[in-house]
C-alpha cells in the first residue's frame, strides 16, 4: 500500500509539473481589471509565453491568440468591444499563413482571402456591410504580393 501512495504522489507531482502554466496579468486598466494576459510555461530563462489575451475596457475579449519560440503561432482571433467577431486568421512561426477573415460588426464578412509566408495570395474578396461583393483582387498575378 505504501508503494502505491509513494507512486501516485510522484506521478501527480511530475504530471503537474509537466502541464503548468502560469498565468501572468501583464496589464491592467485604472479600475484593476484585467487588460493584457499572458500565460507561460517554464521557469526563470526558460519561461516562453505559449498564449496571450488582451480585454476591451468593458471586459469583453479583444484578441487571444498563441506563441511558439516567441512569434505568434496557430489562431489568432480579434472582437469588437461589443464581442462580435471583427477577424481571425493564423500564424506560423510568426507570419501570415492560410485563411483570413474579417467581419463587420454586424457579423457580415468585410473581406476574406489567403496568406502565405506573409503574403496575401490567390484572390482576395471584398464585400459591403449588406454582404455584396464589392471587388475581388487575385494577389497571385501580382509579382510579389502584398503584406497586411
């Protein structure tokens, strides 16, 4: 019986040890709600921010979106201060990469099109606050693309 509490106990201490995160609030508005926040895993020189939430000053989500080896990496989404979603794309090591979204506030797609290494590519639609298009741009026949 001793050996199994000796066994659990190592086994939950090395499994939180493994899984922590710690929660950082980086900044904070006049009334002490939270502004910015960030989580990290690791210790001392170690420590590497894995994701990151910022708040409007009504509390509501602004933007949260991770890291990998400091750049912004996997999805990353913004909202109005009303919480409707405003856009939501993804990151690799730190660029631009695959598809991007952006919204009216009225939920309505404004424009939506494809990154690659930090680089619009392929066709780009865009659209008025009633969803008609407005325009398409194909970045691809572009010689060198365009950056956002």
């Amino acid at each position: 019986m001793k050996q199994h509490i000796v066994f659990f106990t190592f086994l939950i201490f090395g499994l939180y040890s493994c899984h922590s995160e710690q929660k950082i609030v980086e900044e904070t508005y006049p009334d002490g709600s939270e502004k910015r926040v960030c989580w990290y895993k690791g210790k001392g020189e170690n420590r590497e921010m894995i994701r990151e939430t910022t708040f409007h000053p009504n509390k509501q989500k602004q933007m949260e979106g991770g890291y990998k080896d400091n750049e912004r990496d996997g999805k990353w989404v913004y909202w109005y201060e009303n919480g409707n979603l405003w856009s939501e794309g993804t990151f690799i090591h730190g660029k631009a990469q695959g598809k991007r979204t952006a919204y009216f506030d009225n939920g309505k797609i404004r424009y939506e099109g494809f990154y690659k290494e930090d680089m619009r590519v392929g066709k780009w639609r865009f659209f008025d606050e009633n969803g008609r298009l407005l325009k398409e741009v194909d970045y691809s026949a572009q010689s060198s693309g365009s950056k956002h």
